[in-house]
C-alpha cells in the first residue's frame, strides 16, 4: 500500500453535477469547437480512454464510474502526471451524454501540438506514406479513417484547412484511439502542402473516383507518396485535385458513384500495404 501511495500521481474527487469549472468539459460534450480552441478533447468509452492511457498523450482529468475506477486504476496509477479522477455515478453519466449504453468511461487530454512539413519529411524513412485529407467535415468517417491509417502503416495525415479536426470527440471515438499514434500536421493550404510534398519527391494521388484514366490496381504506391481523400459529397476540390500528380479510382458497379471515405481509405491503404510487402 505504501509504494502504491508513494508512485500515485491522481487525486481521487466524488462529483454530483458538472458545474465547477474545471469541469466544463464534461458539460460542454457538444460543443467540439470549445474544446479545440482550448487545445483539449474528450475521450469516451472503455477502449478509448485506456488506450488514452497508455498513451505518451497528457491527461488532464478522468470522469469515471466507481466500477471503472478499480478496472483502470493500474493504468492510472502508471500516468506521470497530475490530474484529478472524478468519480460520479453512472446515471448521471448517461443523462450527460444522453443515451442509456454509456459505460461511465470520459477523459479529458490535451491535443498534442502539430508537426510541421519538415519534420514528418526527417522522421520518417523511405518508402514514406502520408495520407492528406480535403473537405472532410464528417467526423465518425474522418474516425474511420484514422483507424484505416494506423491499421495500414501510414506514417502521418495531413489535415486540409477545410477539413475537420481528427480530435473532435466523436472522430477520436471512431478512431477507436488510433489517432493517439497517428501524427497530425494541419496544413494552411492544402494544395501548397502538396506542392511541397512534390518538390521533395513524394508522389501525391487523388483518390478520386470521377476518373477514367487510372485504376487502383494500375497505380504504383512503392514509392514515396502521399494519398489524398475527400468528402463524400463534394470529393476533392479543384485546386487540391490539379496539385495531385494523378488521379485514381476504384473499380466499382456503375450503380454505386463512390464509397464511403472510410471504405476508400481502406481499400487505397491496403492497396499500399500490399505493393510494398507489408501483408
């Protein structure tokens, strides 16, 4: 008992509403735009908040059932810094997020800072693969697709200035926490980060479908390359798409015009993994 008192670094605090600040968070679930611009997010659900914790991420604070607290306490007993545990009960829980299945499992961490062109360029050894992303706005896709990312071996996403950002609550969760080993560069202008990515010799491919002179089958992901996605709706605007060296498609039945962003991102990323013997 001694040594665990010793190297536990959280407080533990009994709590029956959200209204102190430090826990606005909380109380403030929808409103991502809040959250982003105090550079935080909240994490929800079982698997997501462990692997939260066993992540190099900062952990500001934990909101848990009393039962949640005893299945976690050695990650949190693990964590290097101070934060506070808030232990509630879990209907109230389930009134905060607003549905009945919730496991009683929130925290709250802070969003890692961006890594520039440059760095993920220096860290990362050839045959690099970077994903970019234009227009996306939807978060459980832009989730969906993170986890495609982690689960193919991407080594970094660039997130376009249209886009949404990957650490909006419900696109962490759709993650499943695959965003916490994926880093984030956040372009100013997508079609100039492109441009950039050229000029040090990363191909750029549109994953777009409204082609007809490329098939996935007949591109070559080998190299150093970077594969760009679009919405659903609108695909990849214009002036991303002309900053692209080409364009391909997936083959499909006629009756479908597109997949899902998720889907596409799979499909395009085991196509890589594929060329270049990860699988």
């Amino acid at each position: 008992m001694r040594l665990v008192q010793l190297f536990q670094m959280f407080s533990i605090q009994p709590i029956g509403s959200f209204d102190a600040p430090e826990l606005h968070p909380y109380a403030t679930l929808r409103r991502p735009v809040a959250h982003e611009e105090q550079g935080i997010f909240v994490a929800e659900s079982e698997k997501v908040v462990r692997r939260l914790l066993e992540s190099k991420l900062t952990v500001v604070s934990a909101v848990l059932s009393e039962d949640w607290l005893q299945k976690l306490r050695p990650l949190l007993e693990g964590r290097p810094e101070d934060f506070t545990v808030y232990l509630a009960e879990k209907k109230f829980l389930e009134g905060l997020v607003g549905f009945p299945m919730f496991q009683g499992v929130l925290a709250v961490a802070k969003i890692p800072p961006p890594v520039s062109l440059d760095e993920i360029l220096a860290r990362n050894a050839s045959p690099k693969l970077f994903v970019a992303i234009d227009e996306l706005a939807n978060a459980e896709n832009l989730g969906a697709l993170v986890r495609n990312c982690v689960a193919f071996g991407v080594q970094a996403l660039i997130v376009g200035e249209t886009s949404s950002s990957p650490y909006l609550r419900r696109a962490v969760r759709n993650s499943m926490g695959a965003i916490f080993e994926l880093p984030v560069m956040e372009a100013t202008r997508l079609s100039t980060t492109l441009h950039d990515l050229r000029a040090s010799g990363v191909r750029c491919i549109a994953a777009h479908p409204h082609t007809d002179k490329k098939i996935l089958s007949q591109a070559d992901f080998r190299g150093d390359c970077c594969v760009v996605f679009g919405s659903e709706g609108n695909g990849i605007s214009q002036a991303v798409l002309e900053s692209c060296d080409e364009a391909v498609a997936i083959p499909m039945s006629p009756a479908v015009d597109s997949l899902n962003v998720g889907a596409a991102a799979a499909v395009f990323l085991y196509e890589a993994a594929r060329q270049r013997g990860r699988l």
